[in-house]
C-alpha cells in the first residue's frame, strides 16, 4: 500500500510539472504568449503574462504583450497601465511608444498621444524613424479633429519615408478629414499608382469619390476593395449604401440589380458583423425589400431591430408603420404609427408623409370595418391627419383630395370646408378633369348650381380621353341645370353626346326628349307652340319605348307617360285617343296626381263636345 502511494505521488508531480506554465519554473515564454494573442485568446494571454508578472516584473516585452491582450479585450485602460509600464522600464522603446499612442486616442486622449509621440520623435535620429512618428503624430491629430495639424506632420513623414505607401494613404485621410477631396484623391491615386492592389487606398479613395458625389466612381472604388480583400468587413456595408443610393436613380431591372446587390452585402456585414449598426442596416434593407414588393421581410427586419435596439430610433417605427400599411396590416400599422408619434420630442418634428399614412390608414380601417364607416369621430380623425399633412406640405395632393373628399362625405357634411381643398386641386392640376368635377358635386349640394355649371364645363372641356367617362358624368349633372335655367339647346347638345356614347341608355333618351318637351312648354301659344310639341312627340315615344323594352314597369314609367300624354293633346290636331290610355294608367299609378286628373277631365269634357279641325281643342293651348 504504501509503495503504491509513493508511485501515485511521483505520477502526479510529475504530471503537474509538464503541464503547468513555464511561468510557474520562473521564466515567462513570450512565444507561447504570442501564440495566444495571435490565435485570440487574449484573457488565457493576460493571465498567463499577469502570473509570470511576479517573476519577471522588470521584462519590458512581457508588459508589451499585456498591453497588445489588453487590446484585443479592448480594455484599454489596462493596456496603457502595461505599456505605460514598459516605457518606465525603457522610456526609448519605439515599439512601446507607439502602441501608447494608438491606445491613447482609443481612450479618446488625443492631446496625450500627441504629447507622448512627440516625446518619441525629439528622440529619433534617423528619417525612417522620425516619418514613424510623424505619421503617429498625424493619426492621432485626425483622431482629436485637428486634420490641418495632421497635414503637417504626415506630409513630413512622406518625405522622409517616400517608400511608406501607408503615409501617403493617412496624409490622403488628413485631406478628405478636412474635406478636401481633391487632394485626398491624388495621394490615393499616387498609392495605387504604385501598388494596384493596396485594399486600404481603394477603401478610402472610395470613401473621397462618395463625398465628392462621384457616386459610380465611388462604387467602383469599393468593388476593387472587396475583391482585393473579401474578408474587409467595414466595405459591405458600404458597397451595400452605394447599391441602395444607385438603385434610387433608376427605374426597372436596373434598380431591382442594385437592390439585390445592396441586400447580398448587407447580410455579409450583419453576418460578419453582427453587432454594427444594427439601426441603419434594419432601415436600409427595409428600404430594399420595400422597391423589391418584399414587404413582409422589412416587416421582420424591422420588428427584429426595434427588439434587438429597442426604439432609440424613432424612424424604425414609422418604417414598420409603412410596412404594416402596404400589408394592409392596417391595425397594427396604425399602432406602430401612434408609437412613433409618441415618442417624439419637442425638437422633432412629424413629416407630413407621416401623417398623410396615418391618415390614409384610419381611412382603410373605415372601410375595412363596418362599425366604422359611419363613425364621425373616426372620420374626424384621418381628416385631421390629412390637414396637418397639407399644413407641413402645401403641395401634397393626395392628402389635400382626401381632407376634401372626407369633408363632403355623407358622414360629415362639412361642404364648405371641403371646397377649399378642392379647388386647390383645380388650381394645383387645371387639366385634370376629375377635380373640377368632384368640386361642382359639391357645390350642386350647396344648391349653387351656377357655380356647379361652370365647373362641369370645365371638367367636360379637360376630359379628352376616348372613353369620356368624366365627361359624361358631368353632362349628367350639367344638363338638368341647364334645363332649369331655361337653356335647352345647350342641354340638348349634351345629352346628345352621352347618347352617343350609351345609345341604350334609356334614362339619356328620357331627359334628352324632356329638352323639347320643356322647350315646348315654354314656347307662345298658338301655333309655335303646336308645332314645338309636334318636334317632341317621336323623342319621348322612343323614350317610352326604350324602357318598355328595358322591362321598365308602367308605374316606373309614369312621368314621362305623363309628358307623353300631355304631348299628345298639344298636337295640331290633338290624339286623345293615344293620350287616354296613358291618362288611364297614370291615375292607377298615382290616383292622387293633379295634372293626371286635368287632363282626364278634358278628355271627358272632348267626348262631349264635337271638335272643329283647325280650332283649338279643349285643353290645348
């Protein structure tokens, strides 16, 4: 038993002796702790270096490596505390300086890198060395927002080191930092001039075409860069940007190939990258799928950056709210709508794209659901919507028909109102034809039919399609105030013109012959009169006949039975006998009816008395 221990105890020294850390005998292995760094594995790095710390505290390659872990855990913090620590060590490290300096402007300590790299070049003695530093110098200068200061120290250290092509690559930065985009562009030109596939040079140059709207130059620029690397994760995103941007200034197959392209590279940054701009990525392929018709999955992509992100970014929302709405999820749309509108401040202001949606989705809720079609205080709500649309954008036209139409709507009857937002339609499009007459239906129910009349003309004079369908509603309307107001001829003409286009329309032919009817009546008595009845009588028999034929009832019939009728006994020569019949079924109709009941008087009284060719008989005038 006790050999045995004895053996078990020595496996497990020795066991504990190859695979502990070398660090543990007293002496770090900076190779192995490289390997971690390289492979990633920087916190197994920090607590390999952070052990061997105790053994080897005066190493200044041991707190050099802590800071590049440090680094890779973005703790960078620390990782100045180690290299600060490394410089104490050897204050004229030029590696440890350096990578100080990129720590510190990551802390946002622009001014304390500039100091400490300064420190570094009063101390060079070589130009190789003092462009190293310079260019530092510069970095960090665009970091802290002085690109002029920058300028200087970067275009020295291209002088000393005309080899660097990453000098010339930052001098470019310094230029397009302070929006100078020419210059920016000829020191890229200059570096790919002399290396065609430099990645970074065609990144950048890209970046300085964009903002000098060079838009097609620019999506080149970031094409070479992602097939010079295709792991380069920052040019997904914006080779997806330009393809959306190109895509806006075309229409068709062309548009449909940049959204595609936009959607591929967007999916490679969010996959590569899953934590950057997740707000801007949702809205761009939204924006993709919406000209695509893919509304359901900016709908998802949307929803799923509002969970991911919360709403920080209000503009997510009204993006589901149009989504929802071309769903026609209108339920939802109008929820996600009012959120959006909740949670504005008082500096933002609602578009009136807004709320010309919102508007248009109460209206599609009205007539989705019953309950609603005759809700006042619904309807006030989309009319509400729409003005406030106008108020914001005084050329909206749709908003500006619907607050009209919703106005004189049977619900709210606020004619009037309406009409001022009608007749901005007239004057907005003064040859659309529709307008000019939706504003005289509006103005026939306020009972100004004159100011109707005119409207109608012009709604008659714009309507030059060959279907005429505007047109012809408004002859229909135009024509019984031309009646009233004495004007047959001109009524005539219209009712003609619809004829033309419908010959079986009876109820054309009905008010059409009504024109000599009525013409007749008001014709001097004698016989003028005769003879205008006379013109009459074959358009209301047609009339009569085309709604017999039509399966018009008798009853349904009646009041052009009762022109007819009384056309008759206005002849030259009277025929009471065409005339009785019809008198006959008047009153059965309307037993009540005075002019029925007239003229069966007179027939009585005819049957009576014997009558004299070429006078006037009984009742005619």
């Amino acid at each position: 038993m006790i050999k045995t221990r004895g053996i078990l105890l020595i496996v497990v020294l020795l066991a504990v002796t190859l695979t502990a850390p070398r660090a543990a005998l007293g002496k770090v292995d900076l190779g192995l702790a490289q390997t971690m760094i390289n492979d990633g594995r920087y916190q197994e790095a920090v607590d390999y270096l952070l052990q061997a710390e105790k053994d080897e505290a005066r190493n200044i390659d041991l707190y050099k490596l802590l800071g590049d872990a440090y680094v890779g855990l973005a703790d960078y913090a620390k990782a100045g505390e180690s290299l600060e620590q490394a410089l104490k060590l050897k204050s004229g490290d030029t590696d440890a300086r350096l990578k100080l300096g990129d720590v510190l402007v990551k802390l946002g300590q622009s001014a304390g890198a500039v100091d400490v790299l300064k420190k570094g070049l009063d101390k060079a003695k070589k130009d190789s060395e003092k462009a190293v530093f310079n260019d530092a110098i510069g970095r960090a200068l665009i970091a802290g927002g002085d690109c002029n200061g920058a300028q200087e120290y970067l275009l020295k250290a291209t002088i000393q080191d005309g080899e660097n092509l990453e000098y010339r690559v930052d001098l470019g930065q310094a230029y397009y930092e302070c929006q100078v985009y020419s210059l920016a562009k000829i020191e890229y030109q200059a570096v790919l001039s002399a290396d065609s596939n430099n990645c970074k040079a065609w990144y950048r140059i890209g970046f300085a075409q964009f903002r000098d709207r060079a838009f097609n130059d620019a999506l080149y620029s970031f094409q070479r860069a992602y097939l010079c690397d295709t792991t380069f994760i920052p040019v997904f995103y914006d080779l997806a940007l330009l393809n959306v941007l190109s895509a806006r200034s075309q229409r068709g197959e062309k548009a449909e190939e940049y959204y595609r392209n936009a959607l591929y590279y967007f999916e490679r940054y969010r996959t590569e990258w899953p934590d950057s701009n997740k707000v801007l990525v949702a809205k761009n392929i939204s924006l993709a799928y919406f000209y695509l018709n893919g509304y359901e999955q900016a709908a998802e992509e949307l929803a799923r950056a509002i969970d991911e992100v919360g709403v920080e970014d209000p503009e997510l929302l009204f993006l589901l709210g149009r989504s929802l709405q071309l769903l026609q999820r209108y339920p939802e749309a109008l929820e996600r709508f009012n959120q959006y509108e909740a949670g504005l401040t008082d500096a933002d202001t609602a578009s009136a794209e807004f709320y010309s949606r919102r508007g248009m989705v109460r209206y599609a809720m009205k007539n989705e659901d019953s309950t609603l079609v005759n809700d006042a205080a619904w309807l006030t709500k989309a009319v509400e919507d729409f003005k406030k649309a106008v108020e914001l954008d005084s050329t909206d036209a749709r908003s500006i028909s619907m607050a009209g139409s919703l106005l004189s709507s049977e619900v709210l009857k606020q004619y009037e109102e309406s009409l001022w937002y009608l007749d901005r339609l007239t004057v907005m499009f003064p040859e659309e034809p529709s307008y000019w007459f939706n504003a005289a239906i509006v103005r026939l129910r306020l009972k100004r039919d004159m100011e109707a009349l005119e409207f109608l003309f012009q709604a008659m004079a714009n309507d030059t399609t060959a279907e005429g369908l505007v047109k012809n509603k408004a002859r229909e309307y135009a024509s019984p105030i031309l009646l009233t107001s004495g004007q047959y001829t001109r009524a005539r003409e219209y009712y003609q013109g619809l004829i033309a286009q419908e010959p079986n329309n009876c109820e054309h032919k009905k008010w059409f012959a009504f024109t000599y009817y009525v013409a007749a009546g008001a014709a001097p008595e004698g016989d003028e009169m005769r003879q205008a009845y006379q013109r009459a009588l074959p358009h209301l028999e047609r009339a009569y006949e085309c709604m017999k034929a039509h399966g018009q009832t008798p009853c349904q019939m009646n009041e052009i039975g009762k022109w007819l009728a009384q056309t008759y006994t206005q002849l030259p020569i009277p025929d009471w006998k065409e005339a009785g019949p019809l008198i006959e079924q008047g009153l059965k109709c309307s037993p009540n009816d005075s002019d029925f009941r007239e003229l069966q008087r007179i027939d009585e009284e005819n049957k009576t008395q014997e009558y004299v060719p070429g006078t006037k008989a009984p009742g005619q005038r």
